[in-house]
C-alpha cells in the first residue's frame, strides 16, 4: 500500500509528556480518533463515530455512513488525528487510510504513548512502515513539549515558586504533564511556601509514580525490587542471590530488565553493585512494602549479615556487616543484637582511629547498659 497523497507524521514518547497537546493545536482543524476509549472493545467502530459527532453531531447506521462522513470531513480540510495508535483496531485504521487514499491531499497524524526504543515492537508501527507512511516521520526521538510550556505551568500554579524549586519540579516529573499536576498538587497539599519542595512531598510523589509505572509488569520483578530497597540505596546482588539471603533464581536477568528502564536503579561500579537512582526513589519503593512484609525481609537480612560476620575476613567486610546488623536490628527493635553491633563497631572504630565515631557508639552501648 503506497501512501499517495497523504502526508503522515508520528509522534511518540510516555504518556503525559503533550503529544496529543501538541498536535491538536499544530492542527486545529481536525478529526480526533482515541483509540485508548475503553468503549471502543464494546463496539469496534465506536472510535470513529465518536470521533465524527463533534463536528456533525449526528448518529449513523452502519459503518458506510461513516466513511462518508470521514471523507467529507478530510475534504473539508481537516486533520486526521489517531491518539494511542497502539491501541486502534488494525480494520478501523485499514479504513480510516483508504478513506484518505482518494482525496487529492490529506493528512495523517498518528501518536504512540510508547518509548521510541519500543516503538518497532507494536504491530501497528510496523503496519505504518510496511504501508510506507514512516518516511515522513516527524522525530526519531521522544517527543517533548518545550521546557518554556512547562515553566509557565508552576508560575501561575505556584505564585512566587523560586527558581530553585522550579528546577526541582522538572527534574522530578522529567517534562510530564501528568506527573507535574500531580507533583503541584501535593506541594499546594504539603506546603505553605514555595521556596524549596518538601522531602515529604518527593517521597510522596515517588511512592505514586513507582505504583503506577509497575502496574503493568511482572509481579515477581516488582518483588525484586522492594526486597533490594531493603537492602539499601546501594546493595549488592550476592544478598538477592544467596541461599542464606532472599535466594532469587535468575536475579542478575531481573536486575538488567530494571536497568534498562532507566527510572528505578544503576548499576554501581560493576553488575554486583547496584543502587537507586536518587534517594527518594528509594524511599518510594520502601513505602510500597507492607509493615509485616518489611518486618519478614529484613529479619532474613539480619541473619544474614549475622552468619556473614562468622566467615568475613577483611575489616571492611566486617565494618559493612557490623554496620548493616546495626541498622536491622534498630528497625526490628532487637536490642541485644544492636548492643552487640555497637560493641563491636566500637572496636572498630578505636582500631581506625575514628575517635567521633568511637565515642558515638560508646555512648549507645553506655545506654544500653544503664537500661539493661
């Protein structure tokens, strides 16, 4: 199938960021299929006659009545707009471009809520190159509205935002319009002035943001996940993988596939190393875990860490160890186990001549003591 006289272009990128913004006010004038309607599956046609009925408000038929009225309206000089090509039955989008193949000049917007890195694996992309419509593509690249649409959006949201803050807030919600309104809600919610965003705010948002962008992925890699968070910012792949640690079967595999979503975790130094992308990040992920479910994990952790004190070698292994057994233990509430870190750690300490730290272990273990 050539693509004759109708000029097609392509937008796509995450949902939010204002592709379909974008193209309705580049294109004023224009016909708009949501192909994301969820009555679409009730009734396959329902996209166009849905599409047709602001601009003829009238009800048809059978589907002949509204290719008529496809074609009238192109001929009257409008835009076809498909919103979510991803999800447009393939026979509605048959007919949608053999409506436009005889009209002299058309033109054929179509959007993707997908990644540009994915883009080839949706059926109807490859559709389009296969019908010749991807030579006039418009960008080869994830589309993004201008950071100037985005600033404007927090000035007149938030009177009196500092430019600090501003800068925070398109950090934060990576120039998405749906994650900035969610973002200035919680703000307008949490904060009284505008100077610098609350932590609250951030790990709020980031605990949201993690629950949605994982609703639609394996549960078991959602897992892997929260049990690394427990871990620490920063944690090693071995504790996943080991037997006396969670003992994750093909853990290096889930790591990879969360790498390479770029929203979550790094690599740190080498693939044994990880950590989170930022600290609030992090504490979204802990925030996703049940109190009785935390409790479970890091009580495995402990343990663990615990035999790998019996079998470590170097100071350093056994600083971390001391170190991670005191922070478990703190949050179980397991006091003798934190006395015996503390103890031990302050041997340490006093071995590297880390006097402040030294004396702040000692005062802990003088607590105990006057408790116990």
């Amino acid at each position: 199938m050539g693509n004759y006289n109708i000029s097609a272009f392509v937008f796509c990128g995450e949902k939010g960021v204002g592709k379909s913004t974008y193209v309705t006010d580049k294109w004023p004038r224009n016909i708009v299929l949501q192909c994301d309607n969820p009555l679409n599956k009730m009734k396959t046609a329902s996209v166009l006659e849905y599409a047709l009925f602001p601009i003829y408000r009238e009800r048809y038929a059978d589907i002949p009545e509204m290719v008529f009225a496809l074609r009238t309206a192109v001929s009257e000089g409008r835009v076809v707009i498909v919103d979510c090509a991803e999800f447009i039955d393939i026979e509605i989008l048959k007919i949608v471009v053999n409506t436009l193949i005889p009209i002299k000049s058309s033109t054929l917007i179509i959007t993707f809520d997908i990644d540009v890195k994915y883009l080839y694996q949706n059926e109807i992309f490859r559709l389009l190159i296969e019908w010749n419509f991807i030579s006039n593509i418009e960008t080869q690249h994830n589309f993004c509205m201008t950071r100037q649409t985005f600033e404007a959006i927090i000035v007149k949201s938030l009177s009196g935002v500092s430019s600090n803050m501003l800068n925070e807030l398109l950090e934060i919600s990576n120039y998405n319009f749906n994650s900035l309104k969610k973002l200035i809600w919680l703000v307008k919610t949490w904060q009284d002035s505008f100077d610098q965003l609350n932590e609250r705010v951030v790990t709020e948002y980031s605990y949201v943001m993690i629950e949605e962008k994982f609703s639609d992925i394996p549960r078991d890699m959602f897992d892997v996940l929260k049990k690394s968070s427990v871990i620490g910012e920063i944690f090693q792949r071995c504790v996943l993988e080991s037997q006396r640690g969670f003992y994750i079967l093909g853990v290096k595999r889930y790591l990879e596939e969360l790498e390479t979503m770029n929203l979550f975790i790094n690599s740190y130094l080498n693939d044994e190393t990880y950590q989170f992308v930022s600290n609030q990040i992090h504490a979204g992920v802990l925030k996703c875990i049940e109190p009785k479910q935390r409790i479970a994990w890091e009580q495995v952790l402990l343990n663990y860490y615990l035999e790998k004190l019996k079998s470590a070698e170097t100071s350093d292994e056994i600083l971390e160890y001391l170190l991670q057994t005191k922070r478990l233990s703190v949050s179980l509430n397991e006091n003798r186990t934190t006395y015996f870190a503390n103890k031990n750690l302050l041997y340490r300490y006093l071995e590297l001549q880390d006097i402040d730290k030294a004396l702040g272990v000692l005062d802990e273990v003088i607590q105990y003591c006057k408790r116990d």
